[in-house]
C-alpha cells in the first residue's frame, strides 16, 4: 500500500466506506485516486487526493470517459473534502450520489449496451453500483455464472 494512502486513510478514519459510498472489501480495496491527473501534472500528494476503492475508481473512469463536465464535478466536492480535511459530511455524500444518479440517467442507454447484458435480463445501472458499493457484486457475478453452469 503507497505511504499516501495509509496516511489519507488514517487521517480521514475510513473504515467501510471510501468517499464515493463504496463499501471496502477483500476484492474491492482502497486506492489513491489523483484527482488532477499525472499526465496534467499532478502530483501524488495528500491536496491531489481522493480515497476510492477499485470498483470506486474504475466506475469514475467510466464516467470521465462519457462526461467530464460530471467527472470534474464529482472530483471538486473530493477536493472540497480535501480542504475541510476531514471525512465527506452526509451533505457531500448525498451530492456526489447526486451526481452519480444524474450520470446514469443520462447514460442509461449507452452503459445498458456497454454491457451486453442479455435481452432477457434488465439492466439497473444504478443497481449495479449498489451491489458493488455494498460488495455483493462478486457474489452476484459468481451465482449468474452457477445458474448459466446448469
């Protein structure tokens, strides 16, 4: 684990939950997000960062890639946290879900494609995420596959 995120994570008291309501698991660890990027040069410091974990990270890079008016939003409420320097208030968490919520509306068709879902299952994005936030997708994953196995 980089010497950055043992602090921010102490710092910030994480325990369950990382700063977009991402439950922290086994299979979805906690990891550094830059919130302004090395290649735009920035820098892997405790002002650059924000505390996500893989499936976190993974799903804003998915947003960065259809929205960035939405990405660059969701990165100055971490930014905003950063500042007051301590863990996201209930007020923070409630507008970055908002934010999320509003990308997956707006992107419900395309994220429903992306993910080639069959034409008998329907596709919740927002139920997707909260299986991961609440670390059941791979438990999800694991018995679609036992059903599809019989």
């Amino acid at each position: 684990m980089k010497y950055i995120l043992k602090i921010m994570i102490d710092k910030y008291n994480v325990s369950k939950f990382d700063w977009m309501h991402y439950r922290i698991t086994k299979i979805n660890p906690m990891t550094y997000h830059h919130i302004v990027k090395k290649e735009h040069g920035g820098k892997e410091t405790f002002a650059n960062g924000a505390l996500l974990t893989l499936f976190a990270q993974q799903y804003l890079h998915l947003i960065e890639e259809y929205d960035l008016l939405i990405y660059k939003e969701i990165n100055e409420i971490f930014l905003e946290i950063n500042r007051q320097g301590f863990h996201p208030t209930k007020e923070q968490e409630k507008r970055v879900e908002e934010k999320l919520v509003e990308f997956e509306t707006k992107y419900f068709q395309e994220l429903r494609k992306r993910k080639k879902v069959g034409k008998h299952e329907k596709f919740n994005p927002t139920m997707e995420r909260q299986y991961r936030q609440e670390g059941q997708y791979e438990k999800r994953k694991t018995k679609r596959y036992a059903k599809s196995q019989k």
